[in-house]
C-alpha cells in the first residue's frame, strides 16, 4: 500500500505532521484500536527503484538498496476523505525517516503495511495514567480524544523544553504534566521521579506506557512492584533505545524483552 503527501506541517522543532491521501488509501481499514500504526518503507537515496515497488523483489538487491522498516502511530485516519495523518519525530540528518519527513514535499510517495494495533482505553478504570516521551505522543493524543466528559486522565510527557509541548484536546478531564529534559541533568530519571513522586487516586487505574526502552523498563518496574500492575494486561513497552539505530534495537529486542520479564 502507498499514499501520496498532501500537506506538510512542522508542529516543534522535533514534530512534524504529514497528511496523505491518494495512492492505495481507498483500500485502507482502521482496526479501530488508539495506538494502531504502520509500518513504513523508506528508500535509501541510491536505490534503483522508487515508490511503489515490489516489496519481496527489492529485497533481493542485497542489504545497501533494500527499504528501511519504520513503525509510525496513525496520528488521525479520515475514513470520509480517505487522508493519514502522520507524526514523524525528527531529530538531525541521521537515520531515514526523520530526514525523509523534514524533507518532503507534496507529491512525495510512501509505502507501508497495515494498520496494525492493539491499545484502547478501557472504559471501566476509575482513571488513566499515561506516560512516555515524544514518540509515545501521538497514540496518547489519540486515546485522550477518543475519552468522554466521564473519564479523567493524568499524563507524563518527557519532551526537550517547551516549544517542544503540542496541545491536545480532550472531552475528558486531563492532568498534563509535561516534563522538560533541559530542566534536569538525568533526563532519563524524569518519567520515573515524577510518577513515584504522583499520589495515586485509586488502584483501578488503565496504563499506557511507552517510550525510550530502560525508561519504560524502570517504570514498569515500580508500577509491578508498588501498584501490582499485571504487565501482561498493561501496555508498557518501548518504541525505542537510546544510543541504539532502529537497526541495531531490532536485532536485540527480542531478547531485551526477554530479560525485561526475569525483572518480576
């Protein structure tokens, strides 16, 4: 499936929002889930093929040439007009989708899979706590919308300073507390002291945690260990790792998920 770029926006110096339409999107089916995502297909700037292409066809020009996999949450999907809206973190010229993103013009194609997802808020907790950085922000964005006046909700944002804060709106009562990386000397301390230091309302509360990878692995921690959270049912899990590429945090998840479980 590919789709065309429709409009670009720059929301923060590391935000950008990129709308699409055309291409394949007539045939795209929303899962219905707050956190759905694709996966995207970048291509390296020398390959010798361009949007669309035969996915299992270009993978057999060996390593340089084949298309880069990144997963992307769904910011919005207009099933009337048939648009994708899509929030891409941009951070310097490294990498493939951040330079791709700070770059596109209308016109721009992208290729990708799904959606896929599987997160909504549950509707009987007396209350929702979520937490995470940047990345993690346009799924919380979404489930904050998709809450009714009944549900109040309380939010851990880790982002650089605050030009880099975006508004969201939400029928539910929202406590944002947007957490400043500039404003400490341990960054990576930043989700877990604020939520260690939170006072809990109740016990019946929904959890959606994700972000930068040993961040959310010392939250997960304390929630088990201080709250009896079953991480089995909460979604906790990481999006990323720091001082890791995309490539190099695929090939050890597995077994960094694996050791995460021997935490409990």
């Amino acid at each position: 499936m590919f789709a065309e770029v429709t409009k670009v926006n720059r929301l923060t110096p590391g935000l950008v929002r990129i709308t699409f339409s055309g291409g394949d999107l007539e045939d795209f089916i929303s899962t219905g889930y707050t956190d759905q995502y694709i996966n995207g297909y970048f291509v390296p700037t020398e390959a010798p093929y361009e949007v669309p292409f035969d996915l299992d066809e270009v993978r057999g020009l060996g390593a340089e040439f084949r298309p880069r996999p990144r997963r992307f949450t769904v910011r919005k999907w207009d099933n009337d007009e048939k648009t994708l809206t899509i929030d891409f973190v941009v951070h310097g010229e490294s990498g493939y989708a951040g330079p791709w993103a700070q770059q596109a013009e209308l016109g721009d194609k992208l290729q990708f899979k799904g959606p896929n997802g599987s997160y909504v808020p549950d509707p009987n907790a007396d209350w929702h706590l979520f937490a995470g950085d940047e990345t993690a922000l346009p799924s919380i964005s979404v489930s904050l919308e998709a809450l009714g006046p009944d549900s109040h909700c309380v939010v851990f944002l880790v982002v650089d300073s605050q030009e880099f804060e975006v508004p969201v709106t939400s029928d539910a009562s929202v406590d944002f507390k947007w957490l400043h990386r500039e404003s400490t000397l341990e960054p990576s301390n930043l989700l877990l002291n604020a939520i260690s230091e939170f006072e809990f309302a109740s016990e019946n509360f929904d959890i959606f945690v994700h972000g930068e990878a040993s961040e959310v692995r010392e939250l997960r921690r304390y929630l088990v260990s201080e709250y009896s959270v079953d991480p089995k049912t909460a979604s906790i899990s990481p999006y990323w790792r720091r001082n890791h590429t995309d490539e190099a945090w695929r090939e050890v998840k597995k077994e960094w998920l694996s050791d995460q479980e021997n935490d409990i």
